[in-house]
C-alpha cells in the first residue's frame, strides 16, 4: 500500500480499484458520493485523481470556483471526469480557534455540492422518498442527475468539466 494510492492529487484509479469499487457499493446502497478533485492546476483526464477519476456513477465530482464564478487558479478539471464547479475560494467559515476566516481549495466546494444533496433527499418529495427506499442505487443517481442537469451554464468550465456548469445555487 503505496502513499501514492492514498493520495488525492494525481492517483490512477488502475492503482485503486477496491477503492474506486467501494464507491460503487456504496452506490447501490443509495449513497451518493462527493469528492473534491486535486488543488493543484491539472487536468486530471490527463494526469489522474483519486478519487475524483474513479469511473463511477454515483460520486460527484467537484472542482473550485472563486467569487466572480471563474475557476479558481489552482484547482484541476477534467472534462470526463469532474462534474461540475462550486464556489471554493475565499469561502467564509468557521477555523478551528473558535472564529471564523478565508478559506480556499477544492475541499470548500465540495461540501456545498454535499449540501445540495442533502436538500434533495431532506424535500418533500414522496415519489423520491417512495424510490430512496425500493430503489436506494435509482435515488442517488437520480439525484446526480437532477443535481447535474440543473447546473449554472459557467463559460470558464466549458470543456473542463462534463456539465459545462456549476452547481445552481
């Protein structure tokens, strides 16, 4: 087991199978992944990313926007593999000494798409509730796909990420 499996920048999911598995099971499950891709300025369709190149349908793949909705300059992309974008620069959030400051990178975006996920499973929608429950591997990709099929059209994410969008916020 190779530190470089483990890593989130630059791994080739030919390297981690069980790994990329995992997301699968998962999945049928009705888990709905969402990972951050690299925080370095890469594309990982060229390069590889763990897990964000995992070639599985129930991850969400998320790279990082700045405040003026480009992508920020360190975050990688990838047209096959890396979803859409959220905003991950500047974002406001609470630090670890009890207040609250800037934080940039992949890591702050991939939560809002987390959060999005949340607010689809938590609505008030019996016909999704009724499939989480007979169908739990149909609810998550439904979900993505409601997720992905509603994003903000981003000019800046055309070709670099397979929505050409960013998560509507």
């Amino acid at each position: 087991w190779s530190s470089d499996v483990c890593s989130s920048d630059l791994g080739n999911p030919d390297d981690a199978p069980i790994w990329c598995a995992t997301l699968d099971t998962l999945g049928q499950a009705g888990v709905l992944s969402v990972a951050a891709t690299a925080n370095i300025p890469v594309n990982v369709d060229e390069v590889g990313d763990l897990p964000t190149s995992c070639p599985s349908d129930y991850m969400i793949a998320v790279t990082s926007l700045d405040h003026n909705n480009f992508k920020a300059e360190n975050a990688a992309w990838g047209a096959q593999h890396i979803d859409l974008g959220a905003p991950g620069k500047n974002v406001y959030t609470a630090n670890g000494d009890a207040g609250y400051g800037l934080f940039s990178g992949t890591s702050f975006a991939a939560p809002e798409v987390s959060g999005a996920v949340g607010l689809l499973y938590s609505a008030s929608c019996p016909n999704l509730i009724a499939l989480a429950k007979s169908e739990p591997a149909a609810a998550a990709a439904l979900v993505k796909d409601i997720i992905l099929q509603s994003v903000a059209p981003n000019a800046d994410l055309t070709n670099r990420t397979l929505s050409n969008g960013a998560l509507q916020l």
